[in-house]
C-alpha cells in the first residue's frame, strides 16, 4: 500500500488520538475485548473475599489501609512489609494479599493482616481489589512486593488529604531505581487529565486516596503487553469524579527490572 493510500487510512485514528487520548482509546479496546473473563474474575474475587474476612476476628481498621499484593518474592516482600509497618504514621494496617504462592514468615506486627488467595488468579487488580474490600479505614495507599517507602510517605501524603480543603487523593514523586541500587531518575508529573491520557506517568505506589465505592482495581487480564497498566486505569478513572493532587516529593523508591511492567509507553 503506497504511502499516499495510508495516510488517509490512518486519519481516523489521528484525529481520535487528538480528541481523546490514545491510552484512553486503548483502554476502550481492552474493555470491550478483555470483558468476558473479568466477569468470571469478579464472582473469583467475592467469593476470596467473603471467604478470608471470615477467617479474621475483625475488619482491619485504621485510618489508613495500606495494601501489599505479592506473589513468590518473598525476600523483596518483608523488605516492602517493613518499609510499611516503618511509617511515621502508626494508625494504619497493613493488608499484604498473595496470589495463592503461600505466604513467607513476616514481621509480628499487631498491625498487619496476611492472607492468601486458594488459588493463584494471575491478576494484580483482583487481588488488590481483595485488599482494599478487607479493610475498613478513611485512605487506602497502595505498596507493590518490589518496591519501598521511604518512612514519612504517608505523613506526607495524609497532610495534603487531611487539610482544610483538601483533595480526594495525592501522588507522590517516583525516585526510580535499577536494580543495583543506583538511581535512574525521579519521576514528577503535576496532574493534568488530559496530559494523563496521553502519558502514563500514574503509579499506584504513589497514590493515597479516600475511600468510596470507585475506589477499585480493573478485573481484566492484563498481560504484559496489554496497555495501558491497571495503576493508570485506577487512577485516571478515579479522577473522574474526584480531585487529585500532586505531592512533588520522591516518598517511593520504585525498582526498575526487566521483570516490572514500568514502561514509559
């Protein structure tokens, strides 16, 4: 096909590129392909969680939740379990969800909460979403097994939320790190929509937001090479209807490894 023929053939797809953002076009695509199995995932995910809050003597409570989902790292994982339960703000739990691997031996801390799923389900947003409907608590803040916080994240990011007039959820600067300890850079990005649908500098590792019903990880299967990332999903969705800030302070050493989904896309 001469290049004459496919620009105009392309045309359409530029011009909705413009109007709406390719990721968000993206996203469109995967909702409509990926759906089917989301359904089976959710009947998965209430199942998991009406079995395993029945299992706790209580809900775990706090003023803010903050949720661990792991899978088979178990050395990186107790390294993310202490960075957490090492906050400057003690009036939170934390909820670490496997992916059913089996838990590792973890900290005894009357603050945190392991479970396991029975069966492995592949799906970061399911089984965060198993973490997040555990808990009962004002925030929720998220931390992935591979990656830190560094000790005042969320005294941070709650006195931005707990402020007069404060927003519905902030994000914190990424110091991104590779794999043998040096730093790569720090990634700071004010947020701006419609910037958002067109980059995807949104990270859930970052990201401390009130509670409510829309506060939900998408159920599709997202492969690696399935774009965009459930992290930029929540957010972008979230911030529909809510306000979200931007706290331009590095609080998350984020690792950079061949084995993460970061990509700058």
């Amino acid at each position: 096909m001469s290049a004459v023929v496919r620009r105009p053939a392309r045309a359409p797809w530029t011009l909705l590129k413009a109007l709406f953002g390719w990721l968000v076009l993206f996203e469109a695509r995967n909702k409509i392909l990926l759906a089917p199995g989301a359904v089976r995932l959710r009947r998965i995910e209430n199942a998991e969680t009406r079995r395993l809050a029945a299992g706790l003597p209580s809900p775990p409570s706090a003023l803010v939740a903050t949720v661990i989902a792991t899978h088979r790292r178990p050395e990186a994982l107790r390294a993310a379990v202490r960075s957490a339960l090492h906050q400057t703000v003690r009036d939170q739990v934390v909820i670490v969800v496997d992916d059913g691997a089996g838990l590792p031996e973890l900290p005894d801390d009357p603050r945190l909460f392991a479970v396991s799923l029975a069966h492995n389900t592949g799906v970061a947003g399911v089984v965060r979403n198993v973490g997040i409907r555990l808990g009962r608590s004002r925030y929720v803040a998220f931390l992935d097994d591979d990656n830190l916080w560094e000790p005042d994240h969320l005294e941070r990011t709650l006195a931005v939320l707990e402020s007069p007039g404060g927003p519905d959820a902030v994000y914190t600067a990424l110091r991104r790190v590779l794999p043998d300890g040096s730093e790569k850079d720090v990634l700071s990005v004010p947020y701006d929509r419609r910037r958002a649908a067109r980059e995807s500098f949104l990270d859930t590792n970052a990201f401390v937001a009130r509670r409510d019903r829309s506060l939900r990880f998408s159920r599709l299967r997202r492969t690696p090479d399935v774009m965009p990332r459930e992290d930029w999903e929540l957010i972008h969705r979230y911030a529909r209807g809510h306000r979200v800030l931007h706290v331009p302070h590095p609080t998350v050493r984020y690792l950079v490894n061949p084995a993460s989904f970061y990509t700058r896309w």
